[in-house]
C-alpha cells in the first residue's frame, strides 16, 4: 500500500541518563517510548493533529503489534534521530513504521521496526478511522481514493 511514498517524519531525542540500563546503554523498553515520540511527533507535524484532539473526538490508538529489530546500542547523551512513516492503512488499522539512528557523520541504525495501531472508541470498542483521518493519510501516501 505505501512504503515511504509519504512524508517521514524526523525527531530528535537526546538520551538522558534515566533511559540507561546498569550496562550503561539505553534499555530495549525505552525505545517503545520514543517510537511513541516518534508517532505523535509524525500525527503532529505531518497530518496536523495531536493525540489530544483524536482523544477528544472520543478515539484512542492502542498498539496492537509491535515488531523491532535492534542493531547496535545507544548510549547516555547521545543524540538520536526518530524517523517515522506511515508504510500502510486499512480501516479500522494504522502502520507506523521507524528507523532509529544516531546522529553524525555515518548515521548507523540503531533500531527498525514498526507499530500497528487500531482505532478504538472511548468504550474500548473497534471503530472505523475517521474519514477525514483516512483521506489526509492517503493523501499523504499519494494512495487517494
């Protein structure tokens, strides 16, 4: 459906001692969060709407698969790089998809992966992405009905 046809969103995150583990590396749970970053970041930046708003009109985004593949550590103070894409859509699902890179002159991924999130009601019931939701994706995918 889409594989980086579309706008990729870019975030930098600079690593805080917190994000470490006792090896002095940042935890593998961590980078779910900062796919996190990199997700609202893209919803904000790219489509022009938060979590927030998407809440308010009574959706949530749930991950409901996760896959990532890590390929070298980050340490404490590094500066990273968050790239996020939308790689495809279907009606009720989004997939994000990220690459993780630290920054310099040879950026070398530090992690790739993906998160597919479902629209979901207030009342934890599955729903249909909202129309105008689906068509600024598409349009972004160049995927127009």
């Amino acid at each position: 459906m889409g594989s980086r046809s579309g706008t990729v969103c870019e975030t930098a995150y600079r690593v805080i001692y917190g994000d470490t583990d006792a090896g002095g590396v940042v935890y593998y749970g961590t980078y779910m969060r900062l796919l996190e970053t990199g997700r609202s970041e893209y919803l904000r930046q790219v489509l022009g709407v938060s979590y927030a708003e998407l809440t308010e009109a009574g959706l949530i985004f749930p991950v409901v698969e996760l896959h990532c593949r890590y390929h070298a550590p980050a340490r404490y103070d590094d500066l990273l790089v968050i790239s996020t894409w939308i790689e495809e859509i279907t009606g009720a699902t989004i997939r994000f998809s990220y690459a993780i890179k630290k920054e310099g002159p040879s950026p070398r991924p530090l992690l790739t992966g993906y998160t597919i999130n479902a629209a979901v009601g207030l009342d934890g019931r599955p729903r249909r992405l909202p129309k105008e939701l689906s068509l600024m994706i598409k349009r972004n995918l160049h995927l127009e009905d």
